[in-house]
C-alpha cells in the first residue's frame, strides 16, 4: 500500500510467512488473506503485494496462462506486486530449513535460473513507474567454505559471475519495458556477506572489478558504465533484524552505504531478540529459561553477543549457545529470530524493535528506499503464548509502521 502521507513509500508484507511451496498453494493464501487485509487497511487505494515464490511456484506460474490469470486477479482486486523475496529456493515451512535456506547459492546456476524466472515474472506484473527488486541470500553460507580460502574466494567469483549474468537479463527488460529491476542482497550473520564492512568490500573488490569486466565484454561497454549498471541493478536488501543483530547502528549503515555509492533496494521490517546479560548467575539461569522456547528446529537463528570490552562473539544456533550463557563473558546477547515487530518487550527479553522505528525516521529524513516490507515469517514457530489470530497479527505489525510514520513524520 502507498503510506498516504508520503506516496513515495510502498509498504507490503512478505508472503513468505504462509506455508506453501506451489503456485496453487500461494494463490490459495493470496485469495484467504490479501482482500480482506486491504479491506481493513486501504479499503479506497491500490494494496502491494510483496510476493515470496519458491522455484517450483515460479516454473509454475510461468507455465500455460497462470500469470495472466493472476495479473487479472491482481487488477479486479485493485492489488499490485513490486517486490519479489527469492531467498528461499525450496521448502521454508514446517520442514527443518536451517542451512540449508541458502541453497542453492549464487555459485551455481539453478541459484541463476531461479532469479532470471523471479525477474520474468516480476517485470510482467509491475506497474509501469515503479522499480522492482528481488530480495536474495548473501551469496552463500559463510561456514560452508570460510575454512578453504581458495574455495571461499571461488565462490565469491562465481557469485559476482552469475550475478552479473541475471543483470545483463535485467538490462534487456529495461530496454524492453522501459521497467527497472534489480537484485537486492540480504546481508544476514554467518551469510557469507553479513555487515556493513563485508557488503563495501564485495562490491569494490569483488563485484565491480569482476561483474563489470563480465558486463564490459558482454555489452561492449566501457568497465566504468558496466560498474553504473552494476550499482543500479545490483541493491542491498536492508533486513532490520540482521542489522540490528550485528549490532549495526542505523545511521551507521546508511552513510557508509551511500557513501560507497550503494542503493538500498528494500527494507525489510523486522525485529530480533535482545536481552541484557546479568553478572548474576541465578539471574542468567531464568534468561536461559526464558530463551530456550525460541530455539526451535525449523530455522537457523543465530547469535552474536557483544561482551564488555566490545568485541561480538558468533554461536551458529541459539540451540548450541544456550549451554555457554551461564559462563558467557557477555555483556548482551541479540538473537536472528523474527519476533512481532509491534511487541517491545517479553518479560526478561527486549526486542530490537527500536532500530526500526530510527530506520523509518531516516527514511523519511533522506528517501534512502521506497520499498517496505514487513517480514515476521515465525508466526508458525513462536511460543505458543505470543500467538495470536495470524490475520489480526498482520494487520497489527501494519498499524505499528503506520503509527510509526505518523510520529515521526
């Protein structure tokens, strides 16, 4: 939906937090929940739709006239796509994900195939007047390969390779459609990019030399324009949470980023876990307590704690950090799981849920992104007693940005 007090913001929320891997499945969700979410919140205005498919939804809707069945659905129901999320390739729901979220990664070709149809699809359904982007993994998974710095280094080469290939297809849609669209990475912990520092590194040692000598040989394009194509079909994907977890201030990122001449292609609004680390051992026991129903089987949530003299200590798992806590030199623990963006705090635990708020405030300062997209995806996961009706639950996280834009606007 367009925020009425600034129509330059569009603000969805990410269909990935239903289950449902094909395109009938999706559809399905799409009818039981879109409608009646615009009738409570934009009942008179076009309502965007910011739409996860994984491959097999993809190939799908690609195939006889499925997409434009849904286009026309989209239109009768005054709907409208202008984000893609295509990080998870296959299952995301009620399966174990962990690591595997991540494959296949940007060094193989079904990660290429994948984007190219995402990118399809998405330059059909996008209104004229409006980019559109593609959120995607951090190349990889960081553990897979940080122990060989030859393979590490392969992969980052093919990744840039085959970024770059996705780009020359976006090249052609513009071209073609007069429609903008790029890939927009998602750094997150232990991806392979992460923070700040990792994102400027890949583009200025990695993704410009290497896509843009690609781009340059493949367009007969001078290096320095292949390099401005790059930059402008090639985004970062502004996860609120992972930023937040990697203890990453938002001013902070946002100045280096843009100061490296690198666009934000969308922001994804979510919350982490947060919680303050007693001295007192009996004290860090409840917090243990208090945690350990969120360190559940399906994804990956990993923590990064921050310990006295400032240095960030990484655990893979919530499930295998819980046994060091007790005897944990931190000073704070902030956890990767995606809890109600509306909810301050759980008793003893906090969430991050004010590094969101200083993210809409300087979007409006500075029209960094227009693109919003709600992404609490663990409704399925969370302890029982913060579950609510998922329909009243989304429409909540909705009111809370809302009101967000309006104090701070």
């Amino acid at each position: 939906m367009k925020i009425t007090k600034n129509n330059n913001f569009h603000l969805t929320y990410c269909s990935n937090i239903h289950p449902g891997e094909s395109w009938l499945e999706v559809f399905a969700n799409l009818e039981k929940y879109i409608p009646e979410l615009k009738s409570r919140l934009s009942p008179t205005e076009p309502f965007g739709i910011g739409l996860r498919l994984a491959d097999v939804a993809a190939k799908e809707l690609l195939e006889s006239n499925n997409l434009a069945q849904f286009q026309a659905w989209l239109t009768q129901q005054d709907l409208y796509v202008f984000t893609l999320n295509g990080f998870p390739y296959g299952g995301f729901h009620r399966q174990v994900v962990k690591d595997q979220v991540y494959a296949p990664d940007w060094s193989t070709q079904e990660r290429v195939n994948y984007t190219l149809n995402l990118a399809h699809i998405l330059a059909s359904l996008l209104p004229q007047g409006l980019d559109g982007g593609i959120s995607t993994l951090p190349l990889s998974y960081k553990p897979w390969w940080i122990k060989d710095q030859t393979t590490f280094e392969t992969v980052l080469k093919k990744s840039c390779l085959n970024i770059a290939s996705v780009v020359i297809e976006m090249i052609r849609i513009g071209e073609e459609t007069g429609k903008i669209l790029h890939i927009d990475l998602e750094p997150e912990p232990d991806g392979l990019i992460e923070n700040t520092s990792e994102i400027i590194d890949f583009y200025q040692n990695w993704l410009l030399p290497i896509g843009g000598s690609y781009l340059s040989d493949k367009l007969n394009i001078e290096q320095d324009l292949a390099e401005t194509k790059l930059l402008e079909h090639v985004r970062v994907c502004y996860d609120t949470c992972h930023f937040s977890v990697e203890y990453e201030e938002p001013q902070f990122v946002f100045t280096r980023l843009q100061s490296a001449g690198i666009k934000i292609g969308k922001i994804q609004i979510s919350a982490a876990i947060k919680v303050k680390i007693p001295a007192d051992i009996e004290k860090r026991s409840l917090i243990v307590e208090r945690l350990r129903p969120f360190a559940e089987s399906t994804y990956l949530h990993q923590v990064i704690e921050r310990r006295n003299d400032g240095t960030l200590h990484h655990y893979p798992d919530l499930i295998t950090a819980l046994p060091h806590l007790e005897q944990s030199l931190a000073e704070e623990w902030r956890t990767h799981f995606h809890v109600p963006i509306f909810i301050h705090d759980y008793q003893i635990l906090q969430s991050t849920q004010d590094d969101i708020a200083t993210v809409l405030h300087l979007l409006q300062a500075n029209n960094a992104c227009s693109h919003l997209e709600i992404e609490t995806y663990t409704w399925d996961v969370l302890p029982s007693e913060m579950k609510i009706d998922l329909l009243t639950s989304i429409q909540r996280e909705y009111e809370w940005v809302l009101e967000e834009f309006v104090i701070r606007n």
